[in-house]
C-alpha cells in the first residue's frame, strides 16, 4: 500500500470539523429531544441533555473486492439509476452492515452486485470516501479469488464486465481510480 502525500494536518481544536460535512443529527436518536453540542473526548459533539445521548459522528464502512480474470481484466459494475454516480463504474463493492464481519460484507456485496462468488483475502487498498460529505466511509478493498457464481449485474448494478486496464470505462470514485493507478497500468 502507499501512503497519501497530502493528508490535512491532525487537529486537537475541540471544533474540528464543526459545519464541515452536511447531515449532523439535530434531535436524539435516543429520546427525541433538541441535541446541543457538549465537549466529550477533546471534542465539542452533537448530546442530548436529557438522556445523556453523544453521538460520536464516525465513518461508514465501505468494503471492495477486487477481481482480476485470467488475462488480468478487472471487474467492474456500472451504477444503477439509484446508486449515487448513476451510469459510472466501480469496483464492486458496498456498505458493510453494523456486526457484520467486514470480510463477509465484501463478499455479499459482490455476490449482490455481480453474482460472482470469492474468497476475500488480503486487503490490497485503503482510503478515505469523502464524494458524499453527509456520509463518509472509509473503504477497504480486498484481493478476491473467484470460486464460483455466474456473472450478473444486481442490487445497485446494472452492468458488470470484464476491463483491460488501459480500457476502463468513466469511474464513479476517484479513490477507486487511485487504487487503480498504483497497479501501475
Ligand atoms: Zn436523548
């Protein structure tokens, strides 16, 4: 893996972040009542007076298989209507669900997307999703082993196929182009 050579700089001030990224809750999830903002762990955070609620604001998780056929092609999924970057392409990949085993989401979501069955091994990327600032994810992309399955776009696809490296369709995120890019293609 490499690193970033533009990360923002760590920042103790409790207001970090403070009207950044859009979709902060407004009531408790908890009780219903207005949240204020109360300083907990370094951090002036979204809490309810009532019940004691703070919401501790942390990133999705995002989990992505990366699959590559014989001829070294990859695998990509063209994005359905209802998918943000509709009609762009991604590697498969999805949300993993809360208690989820974050090898185990991958692995569904390629199922879901692609109808293709793998073992999911190491992770090969990681990155930070910020295309959506009211819900930012951090990604893990894993090498996958193809063991079974019959290719079909699903769920939040409508397309699947195949791609040399050097012919890959317009890409819905850049973190997934950068990924890309470091194979050196
Ligand atoms: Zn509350």
């Amino acid at each position: 893996m490499h690193s970033h050579d533009s990360l923002p700089e760590a920042s103790s001030d409790p207001d970090r972040g403070f009207g950044e990224w859009p979709g902060e809750f407004r009531f408790c999830p908890m009780c219903g009542d207005s949240l204020t903002r109360r300083l907990v762990g370094g951090k002036r955070r979204p809490a309810c007076e009532s019940c004691g609620f703070v919401h501790f604001r942390n990133p999705g998780v995002g989990a992505a298989v990366v699959l590559r056929d014989e001829q070294d092609r990859l695998l990509l999924v063209r994005r359905g209507p209802h998918a943000t970057r509709a009609g762009l392409w991604s590697i498969p990949a999805g949300y993993v669900d809360y208690g989820e085993d974050v090898r185990a989401g991958a692995a569904r979501e390629l199922l879901e997307e692609t109808g293709l069955i793998a073992t999911i091994g190491e992770p090969v990327w990681v990155a930070t999703n910020t295309h959506d600032p009211a819900k930012v994810t951090i990604g893990i992309w894993f090498a996958g082993e193809l063991t079974g399955g019959r290719l079909a776009a699903g769920d939040d696809a409508d397309d699947v196929g195949w791609f040399p490296l050097g012919e890959l369709p317009p890409l819905a995120f850049d973190t997934d182009g950068a990924y890309i890019a470091s194979l050196g293609a």
